[in-house]
C-alpha cells in the first residue's frame, strides 16, 4: 500500500473532525480493514487516533472488530484526560493569582480553545510561563496546592509531577538554548495581553504565531514537529492579526521562509492546493517524525560526528549550566562541580544511555538519506 495514500487519507480524517466536512462516497470505499489499520496507527503516532471515533459516526460508516473498541476507548480515555487537564491548569491559575504572581499558559492548553472541541488537541503536560525571578516563589505555591511527586529542573523549566501524574512544566524562559531562534522569543514579556484575571496573560497573537514557528522549527532540528504544529497554525490563521510584524519577527531569527512553506503545507492540506515538490517533502518529514520526532532525521543524527557531540554535552557553556544550576551564577568557581555533576547524572540516566545509543546508530544511516535530510533543512532555511 502506498505512503501518500495513508498520509492523504489521515489527513482527510483529521480534516474532518476539524472542519465538518463530508466525506465522498469513494473515500468510504477505499476505507478498508487494511488501510484503516494503518490510518489508526499513523493518527496515533501523532496523538490523533481518538478522532477516529466521531469521524466514523458522523459519517455513518462501520469501523470492524477489535479496532471498532479500541478507537472507542481511546475517544472517551482524551476526553476524560481533556477534562483533567483543564481541571488542573484552571487550579495552577487559580493558585498563582493568588499569590500574586503574573504567568502564562502556553501551548496545548491555550491553544485547545481553537478547535471545535478541545479534546481534539490533546497534550502530554500542562505548560505554564513565569518571570524567572518569581520561579522559587512559583514552585513554593505549587508544592503548596498540588501533590508533587517528582521535580526535575532542566534548561528552560522545570518539570513537577503530580501524584495523579499531571506532568506540569514551569518555564522561566522561551529560550530554545539556540542563539537565532532565541532573538525571536527573548521578549515574550513586552508581548502580553491579559486573560482571565489580572495576573493570568495571553502571549498577543503576531507573538504567539512566532513562538509557535519557533518552537517547531526547534522540533524539527530534532527530528519533526508532528501534524500538530501544522493544525495550530492553520487554526490561528481564523484569528485576526498582523501578517507584517510576524514575518519581520521571524527574520531576526531567519524563520520566515520556514514560515511560508508552512503555510503552503497548511494550504494544501486544509484549503485544496495542490502538493509542491517541497510540501510533499514536508509531509513526509512530518508525518514519518510522529508526535515526538524521530532522532534518525534529526539535524544532529545526519550531521552525526560522536565524539564532538559528547565533549559539548559534557563541557556546557557557563551560561548554559546556568540554567540548570542557577547557584553556578552566585559562584562561577562551581562549574567543574557541576560538570561533574552532570557527567555523573547522564551515566544512570536511562533516556540519555538510550539517546546515545541511537547516536552511534545514526552512523549507519545511508547516505542518500542524510543528504535528502540536509537538503529539505536548507530549503526550509533552517
């Protein structure tokens, strides 16, 4: 069976549920067991195979035995996780206003409000944006009104896990680690609108459009961004705003190409446009990276060189380690310390083990493929 064709026709499932629309009678034709079972499997990689369900209800057409249970379940499992979710990112904004602290959610929870039903854009965590300086004062109300059972500072955030396990991550910087993509993002507080209270905020839509670019084409150097990124942009396109201070934004940054062929991708898929050499790329890129990405067409996986990679893991800059060390500020003498202190953490880290493992691996990718791989990133401009 053909690629483009399970590609096309998750696509056309997915614009569907986003947009109402009919299915023809030769779409349900060629809806087989055998393609519907790939279709499945695609949506899920890409955290989609709950819509399934509605679909084949509003289209009156019968999904077989066991798949028929099982997008059953997975419907009624995201709309329960759908309310949990804004169940708890309603009580993380409740308890920082509270206590007085100005902040912002991002991503999947915001964005949710978009789609014809929210459930649709499922998330794996809750993302909330707080001034760095009211970080501990932040992480303090949290302990405070959740149950964390695990808490992990990282480059950008810091990641609390919840007895219910709600995984919420605290940011206290958009900053990508990338010198480029963080001239975009490095604003973010001149860029505010109020939400729901007065310590509650909304990124402004131009803003909101650049850090969603950015932060996608982050998730592309490492191996894809998933069709979600894509839907978030075609569904902000209903919003009004400023296409002039978008693209100039993004040029500080070098994102605007990247940004137009987005929306070609965009076009395509949602509006009838016909595929491009490029869009088809893209597709491919997407759909074959799944949600999370795939390391083997990541920008570091083509580009592999081992031993240069391990000695920037280990040997960070100062100001890196200063994210995840943030005493390191107070005294610059700690940074062999913390070296150390990394080196040590990574070697009984199950995820890194398994990270530098596919690195090796990636030795071994052909040729052709890097360079088809490298090929798409410089006609991105990425």
């Amino acid at each position: 069976m053909e690629k483009d064709v399970i590609f096309n026709s998750a696509i056309t499932i997915i614009d569907g549920a986003l947009n109402k629309k009919p299915i023809s009678d030769d779409f349900k034709k060629q809806l087989d067991g055998e393609l519907l079972k790939k279709i499945y499997k695609l949506l899920k990689f890409h955290g989609f195979n709950h819509v399934l369900f509605n679909f084949s209800k509003e289209n009156d057409f019968e999904l077989f035995s066991p798949l028929k249970e099982i997008v059953e379940s997975d419907y009624f499992t995201a709309l329960s996780k759908s309310e949990n979710t804004s169940f708890e990112s309603g009580q993380i904004i409740e308890a920082l206003s509270k206590a007085k602290i100005k902040h912002v959610i991002l991503k999947g929870e915001e964005l949710k409000s978009l789609y014809p039903k929210g459930f649709i854009r499922q998330s794996a965590d809750i993302d909330v944006l707080v001034e760095e300086e009211n970080l501990e004062k932040a992480l303090k109300i949290l302990n405070e009104n959740f149950e964390i059972v695990s808490q992990e500072r990282n480059f950008h955030d810091v990641t609390l896990i919840t007895a219910s396990n709600v995984v919420i991550e605290l940011h206290f910087t958009l900053s990508e680690n990338d010198e480029k993509l963080d001239l975009i993002t490095n604003d973010w507080k001149d860029n505010l609108v109020k939400g729901k209270n007065a310590y509650n905020y909304k990124l402004n839509t131009e803003f909101l459009i650049c850090y969603l670019v950015t932060h996608t084409a982050y998730h592309f150097y490492n191996g894809g961004a998933g069709i979600k990124a894509v839907i978030d942009l075609y569904l902000i396109k209903n919003l009004p705003f400023n296409k002039e201070i978008v693209l100039n934004r993004l040029k500080v940054g070098g994102l605007d190409i990247f940004y137009e062929k987005l929306n070609d991708l965009v076009l395509v898929w949602f509006e009838g446009n016909t595929h491009t050499d490029l869009t088809l790329k893209m597709q491919e890129f997407i759909l074959s990276g799944g949600e999370y990405g795939n390391y083997y067409q990541s920008k570091k996986a083509v580009n592999n060189k081992n031993v240069n990679n391990i000695v920037k893991k280990i040997f960070l800059p100062y100001s890196t380690l200063c994210n995840y060390y943030p005493s390191l500020k107070k005294c610059p003498l700690l940074y062999p310390v913390f070296i150390v202190h990394r080196f040590i953490k990574a070697l009984f880290s199950k995820e890194k083990l398994d990270r530098a493992k596919k690195q090796i691996k990636a030795e071994e990718l052909p040729v052709d493929k890097k360079e088809n791989i490298n090929n798409l990133f410089k006609e991105l401009n990425l």
